[in-house]
C-alpha cells in the first residue's frame, strides 16, 4: 500500500531517467504535485509572465491575472512604473481588485474599505483612530507592515513578467541571450493590444508545454499546417532551447530554400496528414506579408513557465498559461499588432485570427489532443512517455523531426522539482 | 404586419438553428448572401472595443472554406450541438433590411453522453430578402462564455 | 398561411411542455390519438439502426398505463421538470399530417434546490388533426444525453 | 386571432427578456403598469402556501427603487444573465386582461467566463393593454432552483 | 515537503496566537480541518439549531435537515415532544426520510421497508419471521438494537436545538443568560412561521461566522445601511458574547440617542459608503414599527454553530448556517411573524424582506464578501489575517468599530478544535 | 486524530466481521479504497466483462470500453479472433480510439500518428528512419518493445471478458460450472445485438452489486413487482453462488407452481408493496412467452465484477458495471435477442424494454435506493450495515427472503482485498 500512502514523487526511484526521455504519467494528475509545483515553480526561481504593457497604457490601469493559481493584479503606477500584488487583503484576506481590467489610483477592498494604492501599500483603514472614545486600532498599528504582498516587477520588450522570488537572477539574464534574440525579433517596434480569446482545457498545464515544444506533432496533428505548406518536414528549421536550464525553447519553420518534395515524404510515410484534393475558395487567409528579416511561417517560443510567444503568419500572439489544478489549464490567447500597421495589414492579422485560437485551423487539435492524453494516463501514473525523436543526435537543432526540446524540458522540470534528488535516492 | 415578419424571422432563426443541429454543416453557408459577415467574438472584446475574434469570416467562401476544412482537415471529438434562441428583437431599417437580436444558448453533449452548458450569447445579425428568400447579411455571434471549453469546432 | 399553421404548432408544443411541468401528468395522453406512438430513445442506437429504447409506447393506452404507474407504483425522488423547445421546422404531407422536428432541453431540478442540465434531444412529431384540434400521432424524443442520470421518471 | 394576441404575448416577453438581458434595467419598470406586482418567490413557498419572498414589490416605485439601488447601493460580482422562455400559454380573462405562464430559464456567465443554470422557474403574469399597449399588472416568478447561488441581484 | 504531508494543524505552532487576532486561511480551505471540525463539533459538545418548532405543530409532522453535514430529521412526537434521528436506515443505511417536510406517524426506508416511529425506534421488519418454512431474521435479532441513531433534542423560546453530545451542557446553560436574554427579547411570544429562502455561497461557513459577528463590515460593506441611517458608527451599540466559551454573541444598533452627525464621520473618512444624493421613491419599506422595550434597526445573534437570530425593522428571520464541504454553506432564512400580527404589521414583514435574504438591500453583499475572502486566500493556508480593530479595549461594548467579537470567536473555536494544545507544542 | 490520516482499511478492526453481517460505510465513499480496489480488483485476478461478440462482428470492429476506470478497447481481429488493449498511446500516452465504435484495421493515434493493429501491436512511426539526414528514432528502438498494453481476452458464451492478469485461472474455471449452467440457459443460442442505454447512479459500485444479489428488497421496493406477481415471495426461487470465491451469483424467481396466497403474505406484513386497485389497460407488456425448460420471470446473474445476465419475462440484458470514482457508477443495459426470433416475438423484447433500464417500470428504483445509501452514509465511514436475514439458515437456497448472496458477496470481496488480513491484525 506504500504506492497509495506515499505521495507519488517519494516512491523510490520516481523519475528516475535523468536525460527526460522518461515521464511518470502521475506529474499530469497528482493533487501532490501540482501543489509542490505551486510552490517550487510558480513561488520558486521563475518569473512569469502577467500580461502586455499595451493591455496598462496610462496610469492606474490594471489587470487582474495569475501566478501560478495565486491571483496576482499588475498595475501601471502614478509615475508609469509597473507593480504587482497579490490579490488578497492585508486586513482579512478578501480579493482587494474585483474586476478584469480597469483604471483606478486607489484599490479598496469592499469588504472594511481599507485602501490600497497602485503598488499594493496600504493607504488608508476606516475609523483607524475610533470616532468620538470609540477605540480604533491599536496604538502600536503600523499601516507600513500591512501592505498588500508585492511581487518583484519587470518587463522585457513590453512583455510583462513577476516573480515570488528574492533569488531567481534578473529577468534579462532569467530569459538568456539566446532567447531574447528571438523575443526581439517579434517585439523590434511598439505593438497594440487587440484583445484576448480563452481557452479552458482539461488536462494538465505541462502537456502543453510538451505541446509547443513539439515539432514532430506540428506536421502530423494538423493537417492544415501540412496541407497549405505552412509547417512541415523539409521546411528549414529552428529548433533550439536557452543556454542555461533548457526550459525555454524556440520552434521556427521557414520556407524559403524549402525542400518542394516535401509533399512527398509524407505520402511514403503513407499517413493521413496531407491531403492533396483539398484547398481554399479564400487564401486570403494564407497570405504572408514579408515583415522580418527571416521570413518563417511559424515562430513558437515558450518562455517558462507562463509564457508563449507566436507568430504564425503575420498573426500575432501572446499566449498565457495559467494552471487551474492539476487536470485544468486555462490558456489566453492576446493577440497584438504593431502600432504603425496600415489598415490593410491589422485587417489581415485579424482576419489570420482565425488560424489560431480555441477555433483556430491549426490550434483547435492542441488541446484536444493533451486532454487525449490527459484520459489516457490517469489510472497509469507509475506508467511512463517514450520520447526517444532524435536522441541520438542532441546537436541537430536544424529539424522538425526531433523530441529534444521535450528532453530539455523535462530534465529542467525534474531539477527545479528536486525530483532529481529523490530519484537519485530512489536508485 | 410586423407579426407576419415576426413569424417569418423566427422560422429564419430555427431554420438557422436546426441546420447546425442536424448536422447539415454544406447547407448552412447558403443561409448568407454572397456578400456576407460572420463573426464569433467574445462579449469581453466587443465591451473593449477590442477585435479579436474567435472565427472572422468576410465572405460566403469563408464559410465555406471552415466546413470544408471541419469536414477534411479539422480533428475534433463528436460531439453533438443544440442551439436554444429567446428574446428575439428586430427592427426593420430604411434600406429595407432588418436589424434582429436574440440571445442564444448552445448545450453540448460529449461522447460519454454528458449534456452542459457550452456557450450563451447574443446574435446580432442583419437580415435581407433575397429572391423572396430571407438570408443573412451579417451574422455577429458576441458570446459571454468567454472561456472556451476545450475547443470550438462547429459554427454557433 | 403556413404562418398560422407554425403558430398553431408552437402552440401545440407550448402546450404539451407546460402540460409536463405542471404536474398535470393525467393530461399527457389526451394530446395524443387513440392509435399513437410513443418513444424515448438515445441517439447513439438510432444512429446506428437499433432499436432499443427506454419508453416505447404503442398505444394511448400505454401512455396512460405509464402514468397510473408513476402516480402508483414507482418510487422516485420529487424532482422538478422544465422543458425548453427551440428550431422548430415542420412539412405538411400529402396526407394531410404534418412532420415537425425540435430541438427540446429539459433541466432538472433537486429536492435540494440545484439545477441541472438533465437532457437535451430532437423531437420527431407527426401531427394531426382530430376533430379540429391538433394531437400527437407520433412523437420519437431521440436523446443526446446517453448518460441518463439516476434515472428518468416523467415523460420528455 | 389569438394567434395575433399569441403573437403580441411572445413579444412582449422576448422584449421583456432582452431588456433584462442588455443590462437596460432603467427601462425594465416601463413595462410594468403604475399599480403593479412583481415577486420573486421559491416553490417551495408556494406549494406549501407560505409567503416569503426574495423580492416583494407592490408599486412600480418599488421597481424604480430596485434599479437604483442595484446602481448605487448594492455591491456584486459583474454578471452576465441570459433569459430563456419556453411553454407559454394564456387566457383573456372576463375584464380584458390576459393571464399569462410560461417556464424560464437563467443562465448565468461569471467574470471567470463560465456559464452555468442559475435559475429555472414559471413566470405567472397579468398583462393588460394600456393606451395601446401591452403591459404586465402582475408577474411573479416562482422559481424552481431553491438554492439560490451566491445571491440574487438583477431582477428575473 | 512535511507541510504537504502533514495535516496543516498538526504543523508546529499552526493557529499560535492565543487572543484570535491572528487567523491561519487554511482554516477556510482544508478538508482535514472540515472532516475534524464535524467531529469536534458539530459532534462534539455543542447544541444545533435545526429550526422552528412552528415549523412542525402537529403531531408527526417533521423536517429533513442536518447537523453539520450529517442528514437529520426533526419531528412531532405522538405525544407533542421533539425528536431528531439521523436519517441513515439501521438496516443497510438508505435515508429513510425522503422529503424536506411531511406528517407521518411511522417513517418506512423504501429500500426493504423497514419502518420505524416518530422517535426513530424501530417498528417493523418485514418478513422478520420468515413465511412459509424460509427463513427470516435470526432468533438472537433484537429490534431494540437496531433504531436510528438518536439526538438529544430540547427547544428554546421555540427554537429546537439537538446535539449528539452526552457530555455538552443543557441548553439553556449552553446558550447562557446573557444571551438568553436577548433571544427573549425576539421570542416574547408565539411566532408563525412564513417560509424559508435558501442561500448557498462557495465559502467556508466560518467565514459566515466572522461576517455576522463584525459590526466593522456592516457599516462600510452596506451602503444601503449608512445611506438610510438603518446601521451606522455612531447610534447607539451592543457588541456582547457569553460568558462561557465565547462563541455565541449579539449585536444591537439603537437608534435613540444616536449622534445625528454620523453622516459626517462618514465623510470624514472620505469612503464611499455614505452617498447622500440617494433617495426612495417608496420608503415604507423603511418603516419602523416599535414593538420591543429597546428600539433597536438591528439584532445579530449567532448562537453557534448553526443559527443566527434576526431581527432588522421589523422583520424577522432565524437564520441556519450549514457546511457543505470545506468550500461551501447554505444558508436558510427562516422567516417569522407573530401569531398576533395585524395584516398591516404581517404585510410589513413581508415587504421587508427585501432587506434580507438572497437578493436583500442589506444582505446580499454579504455571501459576495466571505467569497472574496475564499477566492484570496485559496493558495495562502499558511497566512494569516490581521483582526486589530479596538483589541486594546477589550471591554468596550458599547461600540460598532470593534472586531472584539471575531476574536472571541476564535478563541473559541481553537480551544473547542484542540488547537491551542497542537500550537502549545508547536510553540 | 490517527483516524482523520491512515487509510480507513488500515485502522484497527477495520471489517472485522468475517461472516459478511457488517459491512463499514466507508468502503462506499472511501478514495483510497476506491484506488485499491483499482489495483486488486480490477487489475487483479479478475475476468471483466467488456461487450457482447455480436457487437463486434466483423473483422475490424472495435468497441471503446474500460476495465475498472482504465480504457480499454475490444476489437475483432482480422482474423476473426478477439484482442483488448489499454487505450493508451505507447509514444506519450494519447488516448489513441476516440469513437464508442466502428471498424479499422489499423488505429492511428492523432498526435504523431503512431499506428497500431487490432491487437495492439506497433505498426507505425512516422519518420522513424529521419528524412533526408535528419535523425529519426535512434537506432536501437526497437518497435516490438512498444506496443500497446494488452490483456488477455476470452470469451464464454459469446460475452467477452478481459483480464491483466497472468496468474487469474483460465475463464471458464473464473466463472464455474453452476454459474456457467445458468448463462448457457439464457445463452443457449445466437443472439442479436439490439442496443444499449446507459444510467449513470450517484453512488458506489458495490451498492450496484449488493442490489442484484439482494432477492429481499426486490419483493418490497419494487411495487411494480409484487402487484403484477412477476417477482414475489412464495415464488420457487433459485438463490445460489459460485462455488468458489462466492462473488458471483444467480437469483431466479419461478412462477410455476407458485403459492398463489402470496397476495396475502405482504398484507399481514402490512407494507405498502402490494396495491390490489392497480391494473394495467394495456398488459401485452406482461405476456411471457414460454423459451426456456425453466419458466422464470426473473433471471439475475452478477458476474464479478462487471456484468449481470439478466432475463426478466422476455426481455434479455447484459448489464455492464463500471465504477466511476468512489461516489459514481455507470450501468449499460446491452439489450439482445435471438438471431432467429419472429418478428412478434422481437417486438415483445422490444416493448418489455420498458422493464428495465433508465425508465424500467421494475428497475428504475434501483439507482433511487443505491443513491440514498450513499448520501445516509457519507459522513459514517465507521458505522456498519447489518445484513442478518436468513444467516442462521446458510443453506437454503430456495427462498427469497435471505441476504445470503450479499453477506458471500462481502466475504469474497474482504478476502481480494486482503481486508481479512488487516482486521486481523487489528482483532
Ligand atoms: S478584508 Fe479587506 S478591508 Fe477587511
Ligand atoms: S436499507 Fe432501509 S430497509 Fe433496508
Ligand atoms: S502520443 Fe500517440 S503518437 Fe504520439
Ligand atoms: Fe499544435
Ligand atoms: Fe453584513
Ligand atoms: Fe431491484
């Protein structure tokens, strides 16, 4: 009965390959786990991602969001600095911010009317010093110690992101030169915030990070990618993880120089993903308006743990990941353009809307396929994944055929968890 | 009068409703004319005036290019739709077209045969006659459900 | 015209919920002809051409057979039925009756005071005309839900 | 004819409905005569004869307080409702009035934008015509769903 | 990770501060502090309220309700008395009780109809001796052994109470003179019973316990309250407990005497719940009709655990609080009048229930409340709330801008919890 | 406290009882047991009833189902055999059949397009080889090593059982020679697959299974039943188990030569189940054509842990159980007839659906009574039922008043979850 008393990540030898081609299907379920993530992830060494400087323009705007499950609300200050806090009362513990977004220089929690200003410090408490020989708060009160928790602030390129931690290095070296090279290349001039679409799915948050890390599926589960040669084998490719704990990661697929035969391969892979008898009465829709130096149809970049940065076309998307329990996550899909975008190209960016998204031709297969996984492992957790693509050959970094961003993921995953530890212990 | 238009905008609507619910996913692009606007978009964006949609489509083909692409090239899991409508408003405009409102609640239904909530909202739409015929110039579907439950496949 | 006949048949389905969710269980079978039918049925067999059912009524006597049973015989916890009826299409037949579909959602309400999404479904009617009033020839509810909570006691 | 007056009674309910449901909650009184009723009260209660309400009014000063306070006075979560009628019927009464019911159902979207049933119930009006229009003299919604979740703010 | 592992209460020095000013949120979240707390006291030494006996004035009549989360039907007696049993059949435990209200003489579990009376002793049992040479129950079965689990069941000023303690106190001696004054005050004579309305809320029912025991909130949560001089800082107060465990308590506002300048208190704290271009059209909802010695706006009486006595204007309410989970409570406003009331008088209580209740002028922010508190401190078990207001005077009670009664509340309930001794070590 | 942390089996004396008489609540709401009961039963030495043959019976065809709660697909091979395995991709542990049914000879998991045989077995990689010098797998996957997992498949009678276990005995031994004599009587010729419902019950597996070997509350919940005289005490009734483990069983009522004063028996227990006003207008619904030596109105035969065969009158079922976490149970009515029936006689089958099932006339009250066993018993893990009629008479097997079958039930189920052990200990 060990097994069912013990929590999962204590069983000996639990996540015990270290090279991350190994995952015990109980990291997707486990009440345990998620819990422990909240703490060594989300409150741990990580900054995470709130939101888009474009969504607080002026002073006072704010956004209530998540670090991790924590309601956290980011905030423009007075002085047009940016603050986060967590979203519970000093006093006795209500959520102080009520609303998604707004504009306001004082927050003042409903329930006793204490106030709190922009940063999260404590303005002002009713009847503080009593009324008339009525007692107010105690002498030795110091409004000073009963500030709202304020989390460490930073953004990078207008991407804003917020960290728990007093240790975690600063965000620019936390992101890496690799990494912010290519965050650059999507952020180089100001953007404009176009709004957001949700999508709630059930299963768990790290099936979409192995999602978004996976080149291989990318040509396989949406057939519209492969079909309008969008994303597929043969194209040339990016595929590269941050220099320093590997759980960032980078996909880009670029047609030019592409192999034309590619069609070909997959009809000797005999496998349904590309079918030629179908096409578009409107490819508008496909249009791709050259506006970069590398010209690649898909840009996918996953910044742990909260963040994933997409260019698919001249569509343009901030994805946030929020975990909602260990079988949930919810996904916010904040679409952006540039702020000196003619009409005619916003127009096309809103029209490519529609390939992303919780409708998206080829996004709607994602979540449907985690949750597919998410069903299929439930009752295996001692169960394992098989992620071998390309393991024998860690340096290729050139092709869409490989697992080794998943690999970098999970070892990175395994350390921060200090699962590396107990398995260690375990064999 | 109005009642006779009344009637006929409501036998628009369920027409419109047990088109998609029946499953005739080919007839239903020919509910617009050819010059048409569909849109599903959520409440919280249109309360912006922000436009990120879910689904945009500025023309017949769009239409028909999503049913082909759900029919062909989409992956999604069975699942069955049923459209409820209430509320219906309208007014008829000086162009001869007419302006109609009404709320609408989709319950879906998973393989495992669990029926929930999956969206409410408002329809928005612009209706005109065509060859006798009343068809929709502009569809807008301004949803409140704003998270999405897993995916969003079929028209609303 | 045909206007007046989809009044008249909104009415008729108007009438024949309100009649279930009001108790007033005695008057089901008084909408429907002596020689009628009667089913509840899931989907999942219908699609696949079989037959079975979990009400099938092929008589009126049936229909009030069940009632007498309910009222009597079966134990179920009190519960609280509503129907709502949406897309409703119809077609006159050379015979004079008229097919008519719908779509129906029913929610459940518990001695404890929760709602819940109990079933949605199509109606598949023939109706016909019986000494000037419209009665229910035939009425197939074919069901989405195929997961049936607890249990179905009260006609769809 | 009654199918005209059937017409006119869906109207006005659709119309009621929609006002509540684009948030125009200034002009929801308007649909009420000067010396009107309106209640909000559970089953429960009425089954068993017992008169307490959740909301109680006897004027349509009643109806205008009720607005005001939810503008300026009462503190709740944003909340979109949509409102769902189904099953009605009716009765021209002896002095010209008409008695009205029909069932309805509520649905509730929160911030977090999920969308859930908040409320089924019966609606039982009064409705009279005053200089030329339709009105409601009484409307008092029984509702089914006795667990009223969180709280109840705008009116049903 | 012992803190995941290890119930929160049983962590070194959970729940430490003595005086009930520090609260830890797990208190509000946890399901072993739920399952301990139905223990500990909904079964242990306390008395529950399970509602009127106007509710159930005729022999066999009775009423299906709960003590804590465990089913309980209170009924008439033959014989006019109180009884309450748990309504899990001796047999193979279905609830034999299958409405919310009924009469009846004998109750039969539908399962294999065993039957059992109005005190819960058992009646029959079919086929007990068998039929016909086939075997029945066993020589040695003896009905006597095989009732339903029986409460203590005794009734106060009309209000039954039942407890499955036989150590707890009396109930007179439970809810004590202090208080039993005060309900005195509201049962001066026979009441009739007008129905109930039902309120359910994802919060812990302890968060209901602080919100009814804190005239702090209700002057500043309320606008309805200040704006109409219904409740405000500065009329005339009542903030009491009882004397022995502190759990029960009592606040009155009295308008006599009341400094007419509170308006400007208000003002002077400049927030917002005082807006004095607000107006009625129809006020009589406001109407006062004097009917006890003291003239008070309102009276909230929480007699722990699960009843609150209510009276404001002149309507009058006994409200049942019952746990659903650590996350949820219903709570069920018993509406009453006065066997004696005037149609005018009983007509008045009923327009005054738009005050109170689900959708009440003065009440319905109240579930909306003790949810933000639930949401805000979901991920933070460990924090703790800060409960100062008027803790230097400890005897001041003749003022609203106290939380003095929140704190004996916890004081309370960490001794009755057994927390004071898991701290004590922890300390 | 101790009670609140150890698993409820583990404290001491847990099911005690060793005859079966007392069964702890516990073991219907428990989460821990509901897991272990994963593990020992259902991945025990245990045969599971997964369909009929007739629903699969083409090459190619394959029905989604489970075991326990894991996924499990049964199919038909190409070569006519039968095969089952986990639905669980052997790549990252997609859910690879995503219909009810169908047919396909080979089954492509959506993700990476992985493809596998009707067995189970590994067909496909694609890119296994890489493309154009970009790795594939590395060279020592080998593709025998990652097939699905699949269990052992059987068939008795045209019912299809799968296990995974390798020490179960073989399935016909699993299901006995008494047990088996009963299903040839129902099964004694080919049956024709007419379709399924489904019920799904707020309550525990095994109150499922202590309702289909429970012949006493049949003649009194069900007053459908008694009234009709199709299920009646005074009948000649077979009540019998295996003659091994005691988990399966047989109840079946014989009208023939029936004590037709049985009317009266239920009027001296003077209990509401028999109402002689009642009659049918239309009572074809009750014909019982004569198809069997024995003429039995009821036929109810629980084999362990997921099927009962049932015949009431001429109405045939194979009802499948699977558990659905500790509170919920899904049933599946799998209706059948005989391939040669006339078209009456497959009409009345039809019609006499009316039965059983959701809606059954004589079935419905069965979910109603499982659900109000598990809400009576939620929060008394520790309390027992008691299950006493008949047990001084272990022997007779030729009544219908008796609780024998469930007490044997209780017994076997102690002992496969090695509860005998613990509460050994604990005695
Ligand atoms: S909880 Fe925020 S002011 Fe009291
Ligand atoms: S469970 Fe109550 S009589 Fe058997
Ligand atoms: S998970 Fe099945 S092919 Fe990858
Ligand atoms: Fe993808
Ligand atoms: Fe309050
Ligand atoms: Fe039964």
């Amino acid at each position: 009965m060990i097994t069912e008393k013990t929590a999962p990540f204590e069983a000996d030898g639990f996540f015990a390959e270290a090279d991350g081609s190994r995952v015990p299907y109980a990291v997707f379920s486990s009440q345990e786990i998620y819990d422990l993530e909240q703490e060594r992830i989300y409150r741990g060494p990580t900054w995470n991602f709130l939101g888009l400087e474009a969504e607080i323009p002026h002073p006072g705007d704010y956004k209530s969001t998540f670090v991790g499950d924590t309601p956290v609300v980011m905030t423009r200050t007075e002085e047009g600095g940016l603050a986060a806090w967590v979203n519970r009362c000093a006093h006795r513990g209500a959520m102080v911010c009520r609303t998604l977004r707004g504009n306001a220089t004082s927050h003042n929690c409903v329930y006793h009317q204490w106030s709190f200003d922009t940063k999260g410090n404590l303005l002002g408490v009713p009847f503080r010093r009593g009324q008339k020989g009525q007692a107010g708060m105690p002498k030795d009160f110091n409004p000073k110690e009963h500030n709202l928790r304020q989390l460490r602030v930073d953004s990078y390129c207008g991407l804003v992101f917020a960290t728990f931690s007093e240790e975690v290095e600063p965000l620019d070296e936390y992101i890496g030169e690799t990494m912010g090279g290519y965050i650059k290349r999507v952020f180089h001039k100001p953007v404009e915030y176009l709004g957001c679409t949700r999508q709630y799915s059930k299963s768990n948050w790290k099936l979409y990070m192995e999602n978004v890390k996976d080149p291989y599926h990318a040509s396989l589960l949406h057939l519209f990618h492969t079909t309008f040669n969008i994303f597929r084998v043969g194209m040339k490719a990016h595929c590269v993880t941050d220099d320093s704990h590997g759980l960032h990661s980078i996909i880009m697929a670029i047609k030019e120089g592409q192999d034309e035969t590619a069609g070909g391969d997959y009809k000797e892979q005999n496998i349904r993903s590309y079918d030629e008898g179908f096409h578009l009465e409107d490819d508008s829709i496909l249009a791709l308006v050259e506006e970069y130096d590398i010209v690649a149809t898909n840009h996918i970049q996953p910044i742990f743990p909260q963040l994933v940065v997409q260019q698919i076309h001249n569509t343009l998307v901030a994805r946030q990941l929020l975990p909602k329990g260990p079988n949930n996550f919810e996904l916010i899909f904040h679409f952006f353009g540039y702020a000196d975008d003619t009409p005619e190209l916003r127009n096309l960016r809103i029209k490519q809307a529609n390939l992303v998204g919780p409708a998206g031709y080829i996004s709607m297969e994602d979540t449907e396929a985690t949750e597919l996984v998410q069903q299929g492992t439930v009752r295996d957790g001692r169960e394992t994944s098989v992620i071998e693509m390309a393991k024998h050959e860690p340096d290729q970094s050139n092709t869409l055929i490989t697992e080794k961003l998943i690999r970098s993921f999970w070892r990175g995953y395994r350390k921060l968890m200090k699962f590396d530890q107990s398995s260690a212990q375990g064999a | 009068m109005s009642h006779a238009l009344r009637a006929e905008l409501m036998a628009l609507q369920d027409e419109y409703i047990s088109t998609l619910d029946t499953d005739r996913l080919e007839d239903w692009p020919t509910m617009f004319v050819e010059d048409c606007f569909y849109e599903i978009i959520p409440k919280e964006n249109v309360d912006q005036g922000l436009p990120a949609p879910i689904i945009y489509c500025d023309s017949k083909k769009m239409l028909r290019d999503r049913v082909v692409s759900l029919r062909h090239a989409n992956i999604y899991a069975a699942v069955i739709y049923r459209h409820f409508v209430s509320g219906l408003t309208f007014a008829e405009q000086p162009d001869g077209s007419i302006e109609m409102q009404s709320s609408y609640l989709v319950i879906n239904t998973s393989q495992l045969g669990e029926s929930v909530v999956y969206q409410t909202g408002r329809y928005n739409d612009v209706v005109v006659r065509e060859d006798g015929r009343l068809r929709f110039k502009k569809k807008q579907c301004v949803y409140d459900t704003s998270r999405v439950q897993t995916l969003l496949a079929l028209p609303i």
